[in-house]
C-alpha cells in the first residue's frame, strides 16, 4: 500500500505500479472527472453535497480501495476522501464507487503530505485512516517510514479537537515505532482497546491478504488515538 512523502527529500513510498487492466484505464479515463478531484479543485468544499458540513474522513493509501468503499457505503452521511499515488488502485476504486452508486466518496491521485498542507485547511477533518503503511523494515530504512514527527503534527492541525487518527500495520516493530511517535506527541492520547474494535468494524474491512496472513498466525495491530483539544497545534 502506497504512503507518503516524511519530508523533502525522503520518500516514504515506490511507485510499483505495473500494468494498468484496461478496465482501470477506463475508469481513470471516464470516471476520475467524475469522481476524482484535479488539484485546482478544493478537497473540502465538496462534502457539502453528501449533506452540509458533513464529517470529513480522509483515508491515505488506500491500496485497491475496499476498506474506503466498505466504509464509504457503511456511513452514508459521512464525506470520504481517499488519496493514492497509485493509479491501478486508484481505477479499481472508481469502478468500486460507480458499482455501489457512492455520492460521499472522493478521489485524489496524488501524494497526501501536498495534499494534506496546501489543500486541507486546518481543523477540518473527523478522522483520518492510514492502514498497512510501507513497514520499511530495515533498519536503515527507518526514516522512510510515513509516521515520523513531522507527519504526525501535520495530521493534529488537520483534525479537528476529539478527531480520530487509525493506524494500522501487520509489523511488530513499526506498530512499537507509532506507539512510541504518538505517545511523544502532546496532541494525542491513546483510545481504548474497545475504541480500537469499534474502529476497526466500522473503518476497515479485513482484505483478502489479511486474512490469508491471520490464517498463517501474523498479527494485526489497530491503534486508534484522540485529538485533545489542548495540544501543541491549538
């Protein structure tokens, strides 16, 4: 699943993208102008159709697109924007939203730390979703890991107080290495085990590799933290 930029000069992502099926050609071809929003377009403004001053729940990475849509279709009334740097993911996610008939669900084909700081103004968003980041498990590779910091101060200005941030990862040592840069930052305070259950039946659907990986005996960690509403970034 693809992630972002930390910041300049480090990517925490690589664009494997290989071959796009043609039924994903056409849905960037044909559906993003419907569906997807070009970077002129504001990333907000448009929950108002779903209903006015909907919550606003952004998903980062989201690979194929079946845990956004599964949440999408679950929270009819919520505003849903996905944001993915890899264009098959991406058109598979299309065809999902115009196969279940989604009106609160956006799209955008970028990097998110761009997207996050020039277009999402600041105490904006319910929740943000991040599930199954690159784990860049050597140790070398460490600081190309999306949540370090800087990211994390940036995902605090954008959510509004008592919003949500859910990770998710299948690595012991990078689920250590979140715990560790949420539980130094002032901004946040860890959820309950049972906020964490609730979150995970109501945000993230279990995947095919998932389940194949549970069936094999590989853990999952979901950890859900609050936005206080006295923080750094207030």
């Amino acid at each position: 699943m693809s992630k972002e930029n930390t910041h300049r000069g480090i990517q925490s992502f690589v664009r494997r993208e290989g071959r796009l099926t043609r039924g994903q050609q056409r849905a960037l071809d044909s559906l993003y102008p419907v569906y997807g929003l070009d970077p002129d377009e504001d990333a907000i403004a448009w929950r108002d159709d779903v209903k006015t001053n909907a919550p606003m729940v952004v998903e980062i990475g989201f690979g194929n697109g079946q845990s956004l849509a599964y949440a999408a279709a679950a929270h009819p009334h919520t505003a849903f924007l996905g944001i993915e740097v890899h264009r098959p993911g991406v058109g598979q996610l299309l065809m999902r939203i115009q196969e279940l008939g989604l009106r609160n669900l956006r799209v955008i084909c970028d990097d998110a730390v761009p997207v996050l700081t020039k277009r999402i103004p600041e105490r904006s968003l319910n929740r943000v979703n991040l599930f199954f980041p690159d784990p860049w498990p050597k140790k070398r590779h460490h600081k190309r890991r999306l949540v370090q910091t800087e990211w994390v101060d940036t995902i605090a200005s954008r959510l509004v107080p008592d919003g949500r941030l859910h990770l998710a990862t299948d690595w012991e040592n990078y689920a250590e290495h979140m715990r560790a840069v949420l539980g130094a930052n002032l901004n946040f305070e860890t959820c309950s085990d049972a906020e964490c259950a609730i979150a995970h039946a109501a945000y993230r659907s279990i995947t095919k590799f998932e389940a194949r990986g549970r069936s094999l005996g590989h853990d999952v960690w979901d950890l859900v933290y609050r936005r206080v509403k006295e923080g750094l970034n207030n």
